[in-house]
C-alpha cells in the first residue's frame, strides 16, 4: 500500500525539514506548493537512481528548465560521457519527454533548482550546469519568490561545481544578464569566460534558437570555478 500524501503547509515543512541535506536549507517562501513533490515514490526512486550516478565515475551535468528538451537530448546523444540530471518544475515537460526514447545518460526530474542541489547532490560533484534563458520574474510581487541567481543560489552552485566545472547562463533580456553577472562576480571563487570556451557553445536549445531567428541578441554568461 502507498503511503497517503504528505499535506497541509505545516505538515509539509515539518516533515521537510526531517531530510539530511548537503547545502544550506533553502528558504521555504514561495516554494511551498511544490514541496508535496518530493515525499511522492516516483521522486524518491528517481533520487535513487542520481544517487547511483554521483557515486560513480562520470561526469555529471544539470540541465535546469529544459522544457521541450531540445537542447538535453541533443547534448546526451553528443557527450555520453557524461550523465545529465534535467530539472523541471513543470511535470507536463517531465510527461511529454519521457513519452519518446531518451538516451540512458538522462533523468528527468521534477523538482526546483533550490531544493535539489542542497538536497541531493554532495559537494564538488557536478562538472557543468546550465540554465538556458530562465525566467527572470521582474514583477515587484515575485522577486522574492521566484527569481534566480540570488546569493543563496549561487553559493550552492559554487558548492557542488567541481575544481574547474561550469555554469554556463543563457538569457535574452540585458537587465537580467547584467543582474546575473553582477551576482557572480560579487561572490569569490568564480571566473568568467568567453561563451567559446563552454562545452555547451554550439549546442542550441529551441529557445535560443527562435530567439536567434527573430534577430534578437541573446546573452551568455559561462562562469569556471576557481
């Protein structure tokens, strides 16, 4: 028999907070309404599985927002070397995904970027992340809620990129990539480099590639950890 669902806001922090985490504890505001996602069967089996790929020997990347999954499918078949954790907050991408073949270096996870990095992945494992053209939520209202690339975020991006890994940014509004470059570069422990020297800078995802189409600049940002 399954176990009932863990509900309730209160319920659902208690019981949250019982984890062991690697990173810092994320700040449960704005979050609250997914964190029912992470006491299901097919999150903790999934968790299983990363947990078998970061206790082995290859390369692992996190593909955060991959959505239609262009660019993730593209890069598994491309660097199989390498095992590629996808992070979506929306199932419905999760859903239509896995109805195709995927080449067996990819998981799909639901799951926001701020929980699963302190929660599942240990210090200096990861080689390279990536955020193709996340959502930057100018709204007043959703600052707090939803916008990435805070100082919490980018210390946990330092903690579990290995020596050398790297965090390769994408975004097509120049307010956003100058907020985004301005938080990196105010943390220690980071260099940045030339869009060329990422291993990802001939891969496109859909987004890039309509912006590309409709003649509007597009901004990378690659940072290396020091």
């Amino acid at each position: 028999m399954p176990k009932p669902p863990v509900t309730g806001k209160e319920n659902l922090i208690k019981k949250f907070n019982e984890f062991e985490f690697y990173g810092e504890k994320p700040s449960f505001k704005g979050l609250i309404s997914g964190l029912s996602i992470y006491f299901t069967d097919e999150f903790k089996n999934k968790i299983e599985k990363a947990k078998e790929w970061i206790n082995s020997d290859k390369k692992i990347a996190i593909d955060v927002g991959f959505r239609r999954g262009y660019f993730i499918r593209t890069f598994a078949w491309n660097f199989p070397f390498y095992n590629i954790i996808g992070l979506e907050v929306d199932g419905k991408w999760i859903a239509r995904l896995e109805k195709h073949p995927l080449p067996p270096n990819i998981l799909l996870v639901k799951s926001d970027v701020r929980i699963f990095l302190p929660l599942v992945i240990p210090n200096q494992r990861i080689s390279l992340i990536v955020f193709n053209f996340p959502d930057p939520w100018w709204k007043d209202k959703h600052k707090e809620r939803k916008r990435l690339f805070d100082f919490p975020l980018i210390n946990e991006i330092k903690r579990v990129l290995a020596i050398g890994g790297i965090v390769h940014i994408s975004t097509d509004v120049e307010t956003f990539y100058k907020y985004i470059k301005n938080n990196f570069l105010s943390e220690s422990g980071f260099k940045l480099l030339h869009k060329n020297e990422s291993p990802i800078a001939n891969y496109y995802s859909h987004r890039r590639w309509h912006t590309a189409k409709e003649g509007r600049q597009i901004f990378d940002l690659v940072f290396k950890k020091l």
